[in-house]
C-alpha cells in the first residue's frame, strides 16, 4: 500500500505526509477529471484502438492518437516512430537496466548504437522523415531517462517542430522529475507522455529500484521508493489535468509485482492514464542487468496475458508494444536505424516535404475507413451466420503491413494474432520467430520453432507458402490459407472463420479447443519477450 497519509486540505488540493520527507501537493480533481478515453475504459474493450475510432473518443483525441503507433493498435499498421537517443543519463536505477552503446544487435530498450546531441538528432529525424512519410512520431525514451537530461530532450524538440512540424512529439520517463517540467512539456507541445510505473506500493517499489537520485541526494530503499511514487502519481494527476495523453508502461516481474499490476492499473486509471502498456520483465543475464545476474525471471507470454486479462475493464490496455531500442526507426516490430546512420546521413539526399507527407496521410486515412467498412460487413455476415455461433479462436496472420494479408510464409520475422469469433476480430498480440526462409529456401531446423509459435492458433494467413510448411503446419492442427492474399486481415480472419465454422456445422470439420494443449507444449514459453 502506499505509505503517504492525508494531513491536511484546502479547497481542492491535500498535502501529502511523506514521513520526514517534504510534503508534496496533489490536486484531487484532477485525479477524477482523468484524460478523456483512459477513463472509459470496460469489459470488452480489449486494447487501445483495435476497434476504436473518432466515434470513441473526443475530436481532439482521437487527433493525437489517429497517427500514433503506440496509443492506437489500429495505427501501428500504417505509422512509423522513431526514437533518438539524445538523453543518455538517469536519475534512479532500475534493477531490470543496463543501458548499451554501441549495440546494434539487440533490441530492447536502453540499447543503442549512437548517442546524438540535439542537432544531430533533428538532422536524423528530417532525413528520416523524408525517406519514410509514415514516420509521424519522435520519441525521447533513452537510452537514460528524458527528464533527467531535460536540456538536450527540450532543445531537440524545439528544433524539431521548427523544422518539421507536423511530427508529433513524445518522451517516456520514470517520472521522478516529472511534475517540475510539465509546464515544459505543454510549452513544446508534446502531448503524448508515458510514464514507467512499476508499483504503487513503495515495500515492492524498494525490489526493483535500488536507489534514486533526487534533490541532490541520493535515496535509497523504502524512501527511495516513496519518492518515485508520490512523484510518479502527481506527475500523472498534472499531465492528464493539462489534456496530455499519457500512457503507464509497466514491466511484469514474476514474484515481485505481478499480483501487483492490478493495484496499478486501478490507480493510474483513477488517475487519467489514457492507456497501460504492461510489458514481460527481459532478463538474460548477458545483459548484466541486477536482475539477469541474480537469476530473476521474466514471465511467460502465457503469464503475460493472464496479467493483462486480469486488468480488463481497467485502463485501457496496449498490447502492441515491442520494446523498441532507444534508437529504433520504423513500424512497430520493424527497425531500420542502420539504414539512418550519421555517417549515411551526410550522403542523404533530403527533401522534407509536407506535401508529400500529407498525401500519404490522407491515402492511409482512405484505407482504414475501407478496412473499417470491410471488417462491418464481415461481422454482418459473421453474426448472421447460424453455424457454430459459440467458437472462438485464434488466427495467425503474415503481414508486412498496411493492415493486409502480405507476407510469405517464409519470410515472416512476427505473426499477428487475431482472436475471431461471431461477434469480433481483434489483434491479442505478436509471435516472433526466426525467418524461415533463407536466401531463397527455406531452413528446415527452424521450421518446428515456427510451427510451434503459432500452434494455439487454428489457422494462419499467409501470402504464400511452400509444401514443406503447410505440411508441418497441418500435422500441428494449425491450417496454412493462401485464398486471402491483399485482403485487409480482419476481414480474410472473418470470412475464412465463416467458412471454418460451417465446415464444423457440416461435420466436414471436428472443431478441437487448441490453446491449452499448445500452451502446454510451449508455444507461449518459448515466445516470452
Ligand atoms: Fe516511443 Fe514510447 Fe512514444 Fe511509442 S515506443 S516513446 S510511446 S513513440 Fe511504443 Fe516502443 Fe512499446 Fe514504447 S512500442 S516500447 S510503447
Ligand atoms: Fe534504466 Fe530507464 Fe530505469 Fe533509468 S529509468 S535505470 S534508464 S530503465
């Protein structure tokens, strides 16, 4: 439980008792007002934008989050972030960070090949932009903390909506000094902030941070703890009172917060929280993290999910997130920061064109109101459907974007997964696996890992896809469809569904429940982080 104790009030704000800590001042009408969706959030509603659209949330809402990977599921198909790691120093220390220069080969956050300054970072961006129009994002999240180096994060956006200012700006932090910049932030017009919460109990919070630094002292222990929460809490309570987005990412650690994650997803909703992103601890201990060294486990996707269920009808929920590097470039899931070097960039040819930008905008604004249009009709058709009305199932899809079935089996380096049923189809997550496909033929050492990746699922999508693996698919249950290549995914997930449940309504099919059985071999396990 939070330590802090009321003490005293005045019309709309409470100070807050910090045992010999200075008190701090919260203002309560905030933490009821909340930030628009964040509150709104119920059963059904299974994560951020995977059906929400301008008919779910206020204009000026759904303005920040139409073209923003991260806060709408919808979006991460069509619009690109990028991050530059301008903000290499932090203020607390988190037992599951050991941040990485000069690392082009992992992914994970904290990681990064090349520190920037500011100039250097917008020159990035511009060029980055105006190679890859659907990039609409600049993120600041790292390799340290945004906020603990607030001259460098503040300066890069300054210049940056000078150069480009159609792209919209973002930053992640720990939070701890956070409610002394939220003027900052609302001056430079970044109106998407994520704050790490990882307790709300300052006994667990004394588990993962072994220390902060915090008015030119360092703390430690319960106080330390203390102190992130009480900042944490506020600086949320200000920003969703100031109408910016912000989203909670938590990280899962098995044992120490995850019957934890619950309590959280309460406050930070009672609070504002737009969205709350939980995330699977990573700990390989050649990372050299506290927690990779002492043996502390992340959690299974299964554990995960069961995380993430149990906070349904909370706040909202992402399950989108792919725990980008602190210098990642492109679609979720994708990064293209070695092709946006500084040595590349002298040779760029840059032409930032708004024009251009927009145009492309605009055609993917077309696109999603076509795929919004074909998933209705096939719900239409799905609900109408007498046949097999109960099942539920999940399909694997091969995409490389655009929302559409259109990537080779072989090729796929991550599955979408829809959840299908007679009333819905919504993505419940990804499955990274190793390319099966190697210089044009396909790897039969990797094929079983593939297979078993998506072995919960009744059928998976594809573009196309060789004899070999739609063999192997087969023999696991899991059936491989070709017949939907350049449909948009919830419509080919819907229409194959109608056509499995009357070949089960007709005995051609015996319908089998698969997800525990594959989870039991360890499809999910196997996947975790
Ligand atoms: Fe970057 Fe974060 Fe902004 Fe997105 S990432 S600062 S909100 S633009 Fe997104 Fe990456 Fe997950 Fe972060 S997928 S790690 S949630
Ligand atoms: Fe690392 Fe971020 Fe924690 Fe700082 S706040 S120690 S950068 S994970």
């Amino acid at each position: 439980m939070p330590t802090s104790a009321l003490t005293g009030t005045q019309p709309g704000t409470t100070y807050v008792s910090m045992g010999q800590l200075k008190p701090l001042k919260i203002r309560l009408e905030s933490a009821s007002n909340g930030g628009g969706c964040g509150t709104t959030g119920g059963e059904g509603k299974a994560s951020c934008g995977s059906s929400d659209g301008p008919q779910d949330m206020p204009a000026e809402v759904w303005d920040k989050v139409k073209n923003h990977p991260c806060y709408s599921e919808e979006a991460h198909h069509h619009f690109a972030r990028m991050h530059v790691a301008v903000a290499p120093a932090c203020n607390i220390q988190c037992n599951y960070c050991n941040r990485k220069y000069d690392c082009s080969n992992e992914s994970r956050p904290g990681v990064v090949s090349q520190k920037l300054t500011p100039e250097q970072a917008v020159k990035k961006v511009v060029a980055v932009a105006s190679a890859i129009p659907q990039m609409t994002v600049l993120g600041i999240a790292g390799p340290g903390d945004a906020l603990a180096n607030p001259r460098k994060t503040f300066d890069t956006m300054r210049m940056l909506t000078a150069r480009a200012p159609d792209i919209k700006l973002c930053l992640s932090t720990n939070g701890l000094a956070l409610p002394d910049l939220v003027d900052e932030i609302c001056k430079h017009n970044i109106d998407h902030v994520t704050i790490t919460i990882n307790m709300v109990d300052p006994e667990i919070g004394a588990k993962i941070y072994p220390w902060i630094f915090w008015n030119h002292k360092r703390l430690t222990g319960i106080e330390a703890a203390t102190v992130l929460h009480q900042r944490q809490m506020l600086g949320l309570e200000m920003l969703t009172a100031r109408g910016v987005l912000t989203k909670v990412n938590s990280v899962l650690i098995p044992g120490i917060n995850d019957q934890h994650l619950m309590d959280v997803n309460r406050e930070v909703k009672k609070r504002g929280a737009f969205l709350h992103n939980i995330m699977p601890l990573i700990s390989e201990p050649e990372h050299g993290t506290v927690f990779g060294l002492t043996g502390q486990r992340g959690p299974s996707a299964q554990e995960l999910k069961a995380v993430q269920d149990a906070c349904m009808g909370g706040a909202n929920l992402m399950r989108h997130c792919r725990q980008c590097r602190a210098d990642a470039v492109g679609l979720l899931g994708e990064d293209r920061s070695d092709e946006f070097t500084l040595d590349k960039l002298d040779a760029m040819e840059v032409d930032y064109d708004l024009e251009k930008r927009k145009a492309y905008q605009d055609k993917v604004e077309q696109e999603r109101s076509a795929q919004q249009a074909a998933k209705q009709q096939a719900l239409a058709v799905a609900s109408a459907l007498q046949a097999a009305q109960d099942l539920k199932v999940l399909v694997a899809v091969a995409t490389k974007g655009g929302g559409r079935v259109n990537e080779h089996f072989g090729h796929v380096t991550e599955f979408q997964v829809y959840e299908v049923s007679a009333a819905k189809a919504h993505f419940v997550g990804h499955r990274r696996v190793d390319q099966y496909c190697q210089g044009g033929a396909g790897d039969d050492e990797q094929l079983p890992s593939v297979v078993r990746a998506i072995n919960d699922c009744h059928a998976v999508l594809v573009a196309k896809i060789g004899a070999c693996p739609r063999d192997e698919l087969m023999l696991a249950g899991v059936e491989p469809v070709d017949a939907y290549v350049g449909e948009f995914i919830e419509k080919a997930a819907l229409d194959w569904f109608n056509d499995y449940r009357a070949r089960v309504a007709s005995g051609a099919v015996l319908h089998q429940h698969r997800g525990d059985a594959a989870i039991r071999q360890g499809a999910y396990t196997a996947l975790a982080a």
